[in-house]
C-alpha cells in the first residue's frame, strides 16, 4: 500500500516483509468494529469543525464520505486488503479516494492507539448491554415458568446424590439470582468501559486545545481518561467484559450439564423439543442434546480468553505496545454469547417435565429421610445422634432389599426401631410433598417462600430495568 | 474422630479409607478463616436464641466457649487434626469438649454448607476492604510523588522505542487512574459479597422459621440469597475476588517490568534503595531489583488462580459438591497480593530519578522529531507526508553518522531541506520543555494540564473514601 | 542472617526489608527438595575432591557433614529461618556451624541458579518416575478387573445417550489406554529431565575446568546442558511435568465423573465401598463419592499450575531473573497427584457392578436399536435411510406408549412395518449379548476382540516396564 | 439440508432450529481439513474394496469423485453451506450429487466421530513435522551466526543487571538448546498421534471385520487404537500439540523481548532491517520492533488455546460428547505457528550487532568485577568474603564518582585497597577478553568450549534429520 507506507518512509528503506503484514494485519477481525470507528470519526469531524480546524465545506465532505462508507460496508462493497492492516487505514484509505487529500485533516489531533481505544470501549458498551438485554429476557422465562411449574416437586442433589424434595420453581430461580448477578457484572462491565479514551493522541496528548467534552458528549460517554498515557495503554475495559463472560459461561455451563444429565434416559426428567436436539445418521434412537453440549464445551473458550489477554498484557512496559492488538480476537469472539444466550432462552422456553420420572428418584434416592429423623427428633424425643443412626439403618436395610421407605414392609421398620412402625407417623414424616411445605425459612422451597421469591424476583427486575445503560446509536445519520 | 464419623454412620459401615482423609482435609487452609467461622457461629447462636431454641443459660454457654476458641487459636493452643477435616468440625469438636452436647444445638438450622459459604463472603469482604485501602494509600504516594517530581521531563515509550517527551509525574499517573480502577472494581466485588447465605441450610432451606434478617443485621450484610441452592452452589464472589486481583497483578507486572528496565545499567533511570534490592553472592557489583521481579513473577500464579476456580466449578450441577472445597486455596493465597501492595508502596515511596540518563535518552530517542515535522507544517506550510518525510530522513542522517538533533551541524541539516538551516525555527523547535508544554488537550502532559490531572485526581480520592465499605469486625465480644 | 548479608554487602547499605524476605522466602516449600540439594552438593564436593580442589580430610568433613543435616532433617530437628531465603542457604550455613569455614569452599564452581536447577531436574526425575509405576499398577488393576467382569453388558453413551452395548471391560480398558498413553508422556518428562545442568555456574561457566562428566555419572544423568545460559534460565522439565499431570488430571477428571454418575441413584450401575464415600451430618441416607469429586475438582488446580508457569517465564530474558522462584509450588504442589493415583488405584479395585441396572438402561435406552436397522438393511433388503427411517419410528412409537424394544407388542411393530412383526427375525436381532458379538472390527467390543486387547495390553505393560526410567537414589551414603 | 436431516428423521419431528446450527456449524474450521478427510475416505474406499463391500466399478467412481471434490476445493469451486455442519458432510453431499447413492456405501463401518479423530490425527502429524522442519532450519541459521559473530563480546544479564561478559554466540546458542527441546516434544507429539483411530465406528467398533491393518499401512500409521472407545474420545494428540506449541511460544516470546530491549535506543546492542520493523504514522523517527512485539503477544492465545481445550474435556464422561467438536478451533489456529517461526527465521538471519554499545554496557556494568574478586583470592590470598567486599566497595566508589572500573584513577583504588593499586594486576584482571576465557568448564563461554558446543550442535542436527518423521503425502493421485 503506498500511501500507508510512504507515511512513515522518511527513515526506512525497502518494504515490508510480507510476514510481518500477514501477522499484523487485523482487519480480518477488526472490520466488525466498523460502526464503531466510524462513528469516532464522524464526531472527531464535528469536533475539528467546532475548533476550527475544519470548515464547513470540508466537514460536510467527510461527514457524506464516511455515510458512504458505511454503506458500502453494509452492502459488502468494501474492499479488504490485508496490506492495508486495521480499520482505521482502511476507512481512511478509502476516504482520501472519495474526497481527495482533505480527508487527511481526519487524522489531524488522532492517531490508531486512541482511535481503536475508542472503537473497543464503544463496543465493550454496546455488547455488554446487547448481554445484559438478553439476560433480561432469560430472567422473565425463568419467572414464568417458574410460576407454571411450582406445584412439580424435583429431587436437590448433594454430590450428585438425591438430597432432598424441592419445588422445580426453586431449583429454577436458583438459575434467575446467577443471572442477575451477571447482569449486575455486566453493568459494572459498561460503566468501566464509559471513559472516553478518544483525544489523548499517541500516547502524550495532541499539540491543540481538542474539545473532549464535546466528544464526550456526543459519543455518550460518562467520563474521560485523565491521563492520556493510561488511555492508550489500558485493556481493562477488555478484561472486564471477557471476565464478565467467563462467568457466564460457567453458570450455563452448569445449567447445560444439568439439562444433558436430566435428559438422559436415566433421569428422564426432562425433555427438549426435537428442534433444539440431534439425531444420529447411524443410530435411530438418538435424540441428543447437542445444544446445551455444545454450550457447555465453549466455556473452555471464554475462560481462556480471558486468560489470553491477561498473560499478552503481563509484563508490557507503557504505553502501546503491539502485543495490545490480540486483543483483539477474545473481544471479537465475545459477541458469541449472545447466540449462546439465545439457545439458553430456547431450551429454557421449551423444556417440558416428565413428571413421573421425578417421583420414582425422589423416593428412590430416600429424600424425605432427613425429615424422618427429624421427627424422631422432634416427636419421640430420640436425641439427634441417635435418629440419624436409626434412619441410616433403615435406608441401608431397604437398599438390602431393594425397597423404598414407602413399601418397606411394617415389620421389617419394626426390627429396626419401634417407633417406625407406627404407620401415621411413619407415613406423616416420609410424605414428599409436606417435606417440602416445611422448608419455611426465608429462601426456603416452601410454596409461600417461592411465591415471595419470585415477586421479590419481579420486583430486582424492575428496578435493574430502571437503571439499564442507555442505548448507543452508533448508526450514522 | 469416632465423634464425626458417628453422625453418619448408620448407613455406612467402617471407616473411612485414610486417603479420603488426607485428600479431603481442608483445615490446612481454612483454620485461616476461624475469625469468620467463630463470628458466623457467634451470632447464628443469638439468632437461635432470638427465636426460643436456645435458652439463655444455653446461649451464654456457647457464646463463651466460642470466646475461648479464640483464645485458644490466636495463642497457638488449638489443636489441628486432619481427621476432623474442616475448619467447622473443629470448632464444633471443641465446644462439645468445653460444653458437653449443648454444643450440638448451635448446629440446629445450619450445614456445613452455608457455613462455608459464610465464612467465604466475610473473608472476600475483609480481604477486598483490605485491599482498597492499601491501594488507598499506595494513591497518595503517587500523587505526592508526582507533585514533587513535576519538573522531570522524561522519555515516553511506544513500542518501547522512545516516543514523545513527557513529565514524568504524567507517567506515573497513569498507574493512579489504574489503581482507582482497581478499587472500583474491589468495591463491585465487596458489593456482589454483600449478600448473606446463612440460614439456607444443606441446601433447601430449614425446617422452620429462622430470623435471616436478624443474621444479616448483625452480620453486617446488605442483601440475603433468596434462593437457598444458590446460597450453597455459587462461588461468585469468590470468581470476582481472584478476577480483581488477577488484574491488579497485571498492572502491577507492568509497573515492575519498568522498574526492572529503568534499573538496568543501560536505562538507568531510577535507582532503588539498597534495602529494596539484593546483591549476588558471587558478583560483588550486582545490585538486583529482586522485589520487583518476584512481583512480577507472581502473576502467574494470581491469574491462573481464578483460571483454577473456573475450571473447577465449570459443568458442576447443583448444589453442593465436594469440588467446591477447591474454592479454598486461591482465596487464602488471594492474601499475597497485601504483601505485594506493601513492597510495591515501598518502591513508589523510595526510587530516585537519574536525571542525566533521562535527557541522554530524550536526546538519542529524538524524542522531538514529531514537533519538529509538526512546525514545518504549520510554520512553513509544507504539507504534512512531506514533512515526515523531511524529519525522517534527518533522523536517518543522524543514526548514520553518529549525531543527535541536538549536536547534527548546520550544513548537513541544510543540505536535507533548506528549511532545517534556520537556527532559530530548528532550536526552538526541538526543545525538549516546548515539546512537553505543547500537549495542551486535556489528559495530555503539558505543566497546567498535569496539575489539572492531579487535583482531580485528589477529589477523585475524596469520593472514594467517603463511600468507602464499612469496616467489619470479627472479634468476638 | 548476618552471614548471607555479609556476603553481598560490599555495595550495599544497611538491611533488606523485611517484606522482601517475606515475599522473597522459598524455604517453606523447597525444604522438600532437600535429598535432591545434599545429593548434589554430596557429588559436587567428589568433585572438587577429584579436581584437586579439596584434600581428603576436607571432603570427608563436608560429606559427613551433609549427611549429618540429612538426618536433621529427617528427624525433624532442622532449623527453618525464612532470612536464609532457600533451601541451599539452609544447608551451607548450618554446614558451616559444623565444620567451619571449610564449609565456604563447597560453594566453589557452583551458584545458587545452577544448584537449583539441579535439584529441580532430580526432582522431576524422581516424581515423573514415581507416576510412571503408580500408573503401572493401576493399569494392572484394570486388566484384573476386565478380566473378571468380561461378561457384564454395559451401556455405551455418546451425548450422554446410551449408545450400544458393550462389554463392561471394553469401557474400562478404554482408561487403560489413556493411562498407557500418560505413562509414555511421563517417560518424555523424564527423559528430557535427564541433562545436568550443574557445573555451569551462575549463568556463563565457571573459571576452571570442572568435571562435569564425573557429575553426570554420580548423578546418573543421562546428558549435559551444553550451554550454561541455557542451563540457569529453563524450566522446560518443570513445563513437562506439569502437563504431563494435567493430562493425568483430565483423564482422571473423566472417570471421576462417570463415578460419580454411575453411582447416582439414577444409574445406579456401581457402587463404592463405604470406606471411600462419605455420608452427611444431616441427611441419613447420604452415601457421596466424595473421593471422586474431589478429585474431579482438583483437576484445575493442575490445569491451572502450567499456565501459572508458562506466564511466569513469558517474556523473561535470559539469564536467571528472580521470577523463576515462582516455579516452586506448581512443582512441590504436583506431589498431590500420587495421592490422588492412590484413590483412583483404590476407587477401581473396589467398586462393584449392579447389573440389574444396567439392563434396564440397555432396554431403555433402546440400546440395539441400530442393530434392528442393520438387520433391516442386511436381511430384509431395506435401504438403509429407509430401514433408518422405520426404526426412528418404531423408536418413536414405544417412547409415546412407554414400551422398550422389548415388550412392545407385536401388533404396533407390524403397523409400523411388516417386517417387524416376524418375531424370530425380531428378537433375534434386538439381542444384547448378540450386538456386543458382532461388533467384530479390531478394537470393537466383541469378546474375541476384548480378549485380544487384553492380550495386547499385557504385552505392552511388558514392554514398558523394559523400559522403566532407572531408580535415583538420594539417600547419602 | 434436507438429505442430512432425513437421515436421522424418524425419531424427530420438525426442522433443526437456527440456533443450533449456527452454533453447532464447524465447516468453516474443518475446511482446513479437506486434504485429511479426503485421503481417508479414499483409503477407506479401498479398503471397503478389498473386503468385499465395494465392488470395482464402485471404488472407481467414488475414487474419481474424491479427487474431483479435491480439484474444486482447490479451484475454491466447492460450496459451503453452514446447515451442512461439517467438513465430512459437506464431502458426503457433493459425492452424492457426483455419483448418486452408491456414494452413500462410503459411509459403511464409518461414523463421523472415527472420521474427525482421524483427520485431526493426520493434522497433528503433518502440522508437528512442519513445525520440525521450520524449527531445524532456525537451528542451521543459529549455527551459523554463531560462527560468524564469535568474536563480539556480549553482557550476559541475571536479573536484567550485567553479570559477566560472554560470547555473543554463547546467548544466541542458548536458544538452539531450547529448540532442540522443541524439536524433541514435537516428535513425541508425531509419535502420540501416530496412532490409527479410523475403523472403530461411532464407538463400539463396526459390524464385521474390516482390516484395520490395511488402513494403518496406507494411511501410514504406527499402531492401532486398540479401543474403539478410546479412539474416538481421546483428544490427547491435540493436546501434546497445543502444549507443544506453548512452550516453543514461550520460548520465542523470551527471545522476542530481548530483540525489543536490545532494539532500544537505551540498550541499541542489535539492529533490525528496515523490512522487519514499521514506522509510526506521526512520529518519523520511529523504528519499530514490531514482528517480535506481535510474537511476544501470541503468546496468550497460544498457551490458552492449550487451557482451553483442556478445560473442555475436563469432566466429560465418554465417549463422544458434542463439547469435543470445541477442539477445532485451537488445533487450526496452530498453524500460525509456522508464520511465526518464519518471522522469527528472518529476524535471526538478519539483526545486526552494534558493538559499540556492547562495549559500553560491559564496562558501565562492571562485568569484570567477579573475575577481579577472583584474581584478589587465587593471586593476593585474600579470603573470599574479604574480596567480595572490597570489590563491592570499589563499585560503590566508582557509581558515587561516575566512573567504570576502566577509568577509577589509580589512587582511588589504592584507597580502598593497596593490592587494586597495582596497575599490572588490575588491569589483566578486569580485561573483558580475558574474562570470557577463563570460562572453561564445559557449556562455558570460552572460545574453544563455544568451538566445542557448535561442534556438538551440529552433530545433534545430523542425529535429528536422521530419525525425523517421514513426509506424509495426503493428496490423491
């Protein structure tokens, strides 16, 4: 590319080598950013204007330039060409083909370290409220469904191993109070990426009074970067958004595993639409659950990313190193979350409850047991120590003799205790569905406590809703 | 322990394999987490109380023994055994030696699940308190030292070659505004802490009406889990507090990257007091940045910490299972990261600058060469790719023979563009003070404009404190 | 420690700061590489001896002196003063009180960073070799047990689906291949921990010419760092190692999972002994695999070890820098994965099969439903998206009305398709034992074919123990 | 795609919704693998033949097609379509429309899981054996420089301090070491995946004996997987790549931060040519390590591409999960290695060294202080400590009075001890060359030992080439 070249030809002789264009070219990735740069550059214009480096010809030369841009991007007419490394040179190219030596002026008080600092704050900002948005959504099924399916009761699991009757609202919202949290990150996320970085020049500041309150203003950010060493140098907005993701991923992750096991045919607790699962073109029985597979297998991604980024800025002295440019992929790759969410959004609309299932591992894996001990606590005065035992005792006996606690014959409960065979008590203590209405702690999974954990759900999102981040047009117009 | 494994051994019989033991104890690390186990334990007994199960004859018991651990801990008399595994079993066996089975009541509406998870959000909470003012503190330093140092001017980097001059208060500066980051971020990771688990039980919730808002008062906390499988399955806040030290730490290995490189022979820029620094026993000139290079080093470590808790928790369905006990080990080595801000505060306190070295880099980096391109495009109208050009091709004259701008005779300035042999124009604008005054624009190093940056950077400081996290106390009394 | 100071004082002033010694201190872990450190100087000083350097009686000082601290040590009556930094000041300054100034002349040609180096490498050895014949064992343990449960039928899953048949064994001896596969990785480790890097001094050689093959053969070495930059600065075999375990770990973390599901009560397939489970405090009827999910858990701590590692070296230049140090704990921390081969070791021995469970999934899961479409295609002369096609449906139709393969009756099948009504055809080939025989490929699950790769897996355990790195014995004497 | 989903109708009802093909796609990844799937399914044609299930006219047909769809994939004529999912599909539809349904008979006693573990098994191979090659010819150029530049003097660093001067050729040999270790891990990558997994079938093996050892020969395989399970679970061989690229990326990473700090204008020790460096756009005497600053910044990705392949398979029961497909996306951005060691090819080749600055820094940095301790020891009989001491002194006099050890007025030395005040004595003894020499152990940096590693070097380049992996010839012909 001559032009690009020639910028900086006083000192160098020759060419570039083509390996280190084929390494540092970032345009592959960066024209997603292209909403972004081109907004920064349509307000630096206005700005130059404002200070009277630009006069209205010339801006309204750049301001319809860079529109047309974005137009040909839209309309997959803009040519790509490595050589002609990121972005920025790309759209600046092209500018200079369409109006002549003026676009030059552009560049006039910027340069890349803070203009792509621009575009990626933009973009931390507008992805993270694109995730906080879909969250929202995810919440409100949760709390539908939540609601549609309070009465089923499901088995907890400790280890894996059957603990006790719950409410499958209850195991459910445990998801909703994850994701607000993500959204409460997420927030977090947007509000350190609303510094405006743009203005701070290569790394010292520019050599003119530049009007970054205006920039501001118009970019719609909160604050500035007050130190315009730290604004080119800085990938923490970066990091915010890959940790904020991370810990998404592992919470779906988590809810992706628990789909997988219930769908299973040993659990059977669940089932997903045919839509949302696989076949086998070899077995004809196979019905997969590709999707929360899938899910759960890119977790690995988004943690590494983070990781990524944080070992490639380790150790980097002040202030734009090139190193900064991987930042690059893991931020662009970041944008897969939202199609992960929306799959998430699907499995959660769809899933329905096999009802049977549930009730055969709830008595099965002997969930009432622990309220039976209670109750030989609590009603026949046996000592705590000594219930546990007795309860141990009859659950290693029916596991002997394949029986639940609910067809262990009479006498068989006898020879362990005599206070077992008292058929109401007995039957009172094991019975699944008062194990659960006796959970009445505050977070608890008695009726009541959920219905009051589901309005107090209702009412986090409304006031999340109330604070959201505004929206960002970053549409030329 | 007969004791322990009594409680649940009606099912099972035998004992348990020793590896099992030596695997499972976590009391190696979580006796660190006593003053939050015993404080939890404090005032889940008044709670208990509160709401008729213990009387007061029982409580005042069990408040007293639990004052007696203390003693016994902080004077090195508490007894450690791998076979009571965790910290819990522990306190929980003491007490019963002190008290007889009164001690058992104090377990009545509580697991070892949420207790862990207790002790987890004081911990985060202390720790990430602690952490804010230390990076507090290590502000100030910062700030005095740039006041005292305004009038170094000093090298900027890019690429690390050097770039424009700067103050060197403007440098520093920039790890102000990271710092101030870091400690927004510590105050979201105190805030997403701030939500009380106890009270949620193994995992479902307990058998009766416990007092969560009496716990969370006294506790100290803003918030409840409002839903008891999240209380007990979720290591969020302990996600946030590794991921806000994993970018500390990064900042910091590139804070002691500089020092390192600007303590080289060959930079010599600062020098560090001899108490910071170590000799070899071997090579009696050497005088090594020891401190900052175990810093850095130990980024690794702090980053791949959360890396670690990620992975552990990803895929894990809920609630509780015993991977989670992994949470213990990067929390309780999170505590590093204080010594480091110590020794890091240290070395901001003490370096001094070598001014010469600095003006010889300046010089021989031609940090000036950008104003010179710069006024012969605004005072001899030469357009700007020419004028890069020109200086360029002055810089390579300089390399070739050995000159800097400073020293490169008239002639041979003359003989690259005839405006270069004007003197005057020539000296005045090379001048290294000129150059750093130029940056005007907000956030850029010109004199009026760091002194801007400083006094907001004081007020900055004053916001921060006022809405500082509350102090917790964990000292029972 | 006035000694050590004094050493290095000539340039410096007054003392180190105690946060340097604290963060600086290396001693409360390599205090478990003392064999590899008195081996080394042992060796080193036979050396010395055999080069002129020492005269008899000050070897016989200096050897009997060493090993005199190896039982201090071993008896537990070695001081620990974490001024004296490391393991090697340890040792020389308490050498010293023994036998004097003497003890100064063991130091000659050598450096603290070549004699750490020496003792990792040794270590490395000694741990990867450790591995290699715990795995060996292990692996025996699954050909018994393959051996002993050939004929029990399990369940195959893809997706977490069942699959097809296979014999038990063919699934287990799938974990004897990954284990043959970490073995030969722990022979790389070991191999290319087998050069000497002691003798080339602080980082450039050391001024006379030492015997650095006498070293290698003392120390049983199989080859020499030629270069001593090289030899200070890598910690190639400590990347080594920690690899090889994480991919120990995530092979364990695979069998630890379907532990951990085959014994939910939902697939109820195994079943531990209890001494290798744990029950709840609460829940009577708990029976946890807390041995596998702890060992599951651990797997990100070893993930997370060499990434830890490899950011700690990155972008260090050469020679030694203080960071290295950092390579402590991943090391002495990867001691924890012999326990942890220990529980697996015990987990395998000791389970027990519940056949009548797995039927019940092969039925379920619709577990030959391939081997019907085959006949289809084979014996019926259905194409195969056809046959396919009608299987899915019959699949399809049992689910709906709650049948298996089984006991779906004979009238439905017909109405599906006329070729499933023939029972003889029918039964024949939803067989289970019959589809595990046919699948006779190589490497298939066939019974000839398991008895074959037992058969091969023998020989193979054979020939690596042929090949068994050498024992390495650091007991002076 | 109406075909694929037809194949696995019957069961399912309805469309495969968007989402989860759009998140389940891998064609644009595995693209990548044109040439391995197409040789596998070429040899497996003939195998098919061989045994009996293809008739001669058939394996003509699909023979000639697989080498047409190789013919437009290289025209860039194949089309992709991301509802077709995957590489192996894509190739499996456009048979079909070449040859009709005898295309689908390619599919016999295959699956799409034996099929990905194979084409990613012939990757690793071809990927490692290029990555040895690139890495031999390093190893030559090495040699060679370090031949050519033998004679300059170098200051070798600990701690980024001066320590003691050596060869230049001694630094830069330092790497070939580590390379040679690379080259060793990657044939042991070759090795590990030298193992045939195609023929073992979805999972279980196929329904009739195909001859596996026919595949194995012409595909070029060592052994077998004996396990069908194993074969298509295992992601080991990715894995042993990724850590293997890890560690030659830290590596270069280490070597990438010394052409950066010996490119400074502080150190200034080596020069780039133009070729390899950029400019800045505003700064005209920049002259920018860029290539080695964007290898030192993949480092990230490449060591968490590794993380995160692990973190996928971490916990996943077998055999074949849908998380597996995540391993594309690491294993094809391995690729990039082999730019990056090209760049690091020329970047060797090329650097020149600017002696003059090497001399300065040896003398600024007091190198020779060690040698002269030495000489106050060996020659004047002060004790070691002793001498340690007064050189200390020395330097601290020579720092305090802005002088080297070369310029320190004689009665200055006399001051701090009468033996520095022979002139004839301290002279000899601080001579830079003479330093070098006296550094004759072996892997030291005196002339003949330097002589004596390249000699070695060069036999061990020999010893490689002779057992390096043979070429493996995927196109079809």
């Amino acid at each position: 590319m001559d032009t690009k070249e020639t910028l900086w030809k006083g000192r160098s002789e020759g060419n570039v080598h083509p390996i280190l264009i084929e390494l540092g070219e970032s345009i592959l990735l960066d024209i997603k950013l292209y909403k972004e740069d081109l907004k920064g550059s349509y307000i630096h214009a206005k700005m130059l204007y404002k200070i009277g480096i630009l006069n209205e010809e010339e801006l309204s030369l750049i301001l319809n330039g860079l529109k047309q841009i974005q137009r040909e991007i839209e309309e997959h007419k803009f040519p790509i060409n490595i050589e002609l490394e990121d972005i920025h040179t790309h759209i600046e190219q092209r500018l200079k083909e369409m109006i002549g030596p003026i676009a030059g002026k552009l560049h006039t008080g910027r340069s890349r370290n803070d203009q792509i600092a621009l575009d990626t704050h933009l973009y931390v900002k507008k992805l993270s409220r694109q995730i906080i948005l879909k969250l929202l959504e995810i919440c409100k099924i949760i709390i539908n469904r939540s609601e549609e399916l309070i009465d089923f009761i499901f088995p907890s699991y400790t280890h894996l191993q059957v603990a006790q009757p719950v409410r499958f609202s209850h195991h459910l919202m445990a998801y909703f109070w994850m994701f607000i949290r993500d959204i409460e990150r997420m927030i977090f996320v947007f509000e350190q990426a609303n510094r405006l970085p743009l203005g701070c020049g290569a790394a010292t500041g520019v050599n003119y009074e530049n009007d970054r309150l205006f920039l501001k203003k118009e970019l719609n950010f909160k604050e500035l970067y007050e130190n315009s060493m730290d604004a080119v140098s800085s990938r923490d907005h970066i990091f915010n958004l890959l940790y904020g993701i991370s810990v998404i991923a592992v919470h779906l992750s988590r809810l992706c595993e628990e789909i997988i096991l219930f769908s299973s045919v040993e659990f059977s607790f669940i089932e997903l639409p045919d839509s949302l699962t696989t076949g086998s073109s070899i077995m004809p029985q196979k019905k997969n659950p590709d999707l929360a597979e899938l899910i759960r297998g890119k977790t690995g991604k988004f943690i590494s990313n983070l990781n990524s980024l944080l070992i490639t800025v380790k150790g980097l002295p002040l202030t734009y190193n090139r190193d900064l440019q991987e930042d690059r992929k893991p931020l662009i790759e970041s944008e897969e979350i939202l199609k992960i969410l929306e799959g998430i959004h699907l499995m959660i609309l769809s899933f329905k409850i096999k009802e049977k299932k549930l009730e055969k591992s709830l008595q099965k894996g002997f969930s009432t047991a622990t309220d039976l001990a209670d109750a030989l606590v609590q009603k026949k005065q046996i000592p705590f120590r000594e219930a546990h035992h007795i309860i141990g005792k009859l659950v290693k006996t029916c596991v002997d003799n394949g029986y639940t606690l609910f067809d262990i014959p009479q006498e068989l409960r006898k020879s362990i205790h005599p206070d077992l065979s008292d058929d109401n008590f007995y039957y009172e203590n094991i019975d699944i569905q008062k194990s659960v209405e006796k959970k009445v702690s505050r977070g608890g999974t008695a009726k009541k406590r959920i219905l009051e954990q589901i309005q107090y759900a209702k009412s986090t999102l409304e006031n999340i809703k109330k604070s959201l981040p505004e929206e960002i047009d970053l549409d030329l117009n």
